[in-house]
C-alpha cells in the first residue's frame, strides 16, 4: 500500500513538474524580444525597402491582431495604440493607421474583408494557429510583422524584431514575404543585423 501511494505522488510530481516546463516553454516563445517603440522604429524602416508598396487611398491601414482575454496579447495592442498616438507613423512618406482586431470578438476574414490592410501586426496569441493568419493575409498581399521571432522562425511570419547578442536584429522569412508579395530590396537583405530564413 505504501509503494503504491508513494508510486502515486511521484507520478503526480512528474506531471505537475512537465506541465510547469510546458507552461514556460510556452510563455517564453510567446516574449516580444525588444520594446514596441523599437519594432516599430525598425518596421518603419523596413517596410521602406519594400519595393511593392500598397496604398490604400493615400493610408496605409496596420491591422493589429490580438486576443483581448490574453494578458500579454492585449498589453501589446494596448502599447501599440498608445505609440501610434503620440507618433506620426509613415512608411516612405505615406502615413499609417492602426485597426485593432481582437480574435476574442471579431472572425479574422470578416475583419481582413472589412478593413482593407496593408499589414497585419500579430501579437502573442494563445492557443492560436498562427499559419491560419497567413494563410488568409498571403493569397491577399497583405505582409505580416511580428515582435515574436518564433512566428517568423516557423515560416508563419514574413518581418519579425528580434535580438542578438542584446542588439535589435531584423528577421526576414524568405518564403514567407514572398508569398505575402513583398520585394525587399539587396540593400536590406545585406545588412549586417538582418538575419534571412530561407
């Protein structure tokens, strides 16, 4: 009896034990890696060397996508909104917008239809498919930016910040950015900071 119960804990131990891995593996490949200001700063930049540019009216429209019932997602929309308020956003001159459009009460193609995007900006998202979201935004040219460097790294993602030896680091998913029409020019592919995954 005794053995068995010990058996018992100890089997309890153990799953307690992988959950608690699980949990933090998964909350550590969910981490934005460098502030929004950063990203943002960068994005900015990169999306310049983009030579298929879209307009949409003379706006380019950022669809921000998130879960507002996740707390890391929704700190990200929230200091997203907050840097476009007290910044003039412009890609090569052209002013951009934020959309906001939380998973939790909108379907993603109604909001994709709806809003007309230039980009989507995606979040940490829990418990999400995030090829899905490519997907739907690819066979429209719609380019995704992310601050989570696993989403790119998973070829989920066109244009991720992340870090290097503590210093910002732009990566470039080659398949994904294609199939989403962006044409970046050599003189980005070649920077030092870019990474490119092929």
């Amino acid at each position: 009896m005794i053995a068995r119960n010990l058996h018992r804990l100890l089997y309890f131990i153990l799953l307690f034990a992988l959950i608690v891995v699980s949990s933090l593996n998964i909350s550590n490949s969910q981490e934005i890696s460098s502030p929004i200001s950063t990203q943002f700063e960068i994005f900015q930049k990169v999306l310049s060397f983009n030579r298929a540019k879209t307009t949409n009216s003379g706006t380019l429209i950022l669809g921000v996508i998130y879960q507002s019932k996740f707390r890391p997602s929704l700190n990200v929309a929230n200091d997203i909104e907050r840097y476009f308020r007290e910044k003039e956003v412009k890609v090569s001159g052209v002013s951009i917008q934020i959309q906001l459009i939380d998973l939790i009460n909108i379907d993603l193609e109604t909001a994709i239809n709806q809003y007309g995007l230039s980009f989507a900006y995606i979040a940490p998202l829990k418990v999400y498919d995030i090829s899905t979201i490519h997907k739907l935004l690819a066979p429209r040219k719609i380019l995704t930016l992310t601050g989570i460097p696993s989403y790119c790294e998973s070829n989920d993602v066109s244009v991720a910040i992340g870090t290097d030896a503590g210093k910002p680091q732009i990566i470039l998913n080659r398949k994904s950015y294609i199939e989403e029409g962006a044409d970046f020019s050599a003189q980005l592919l070649k920077l030092k900071f870019t990474r490119i995954i092929e």
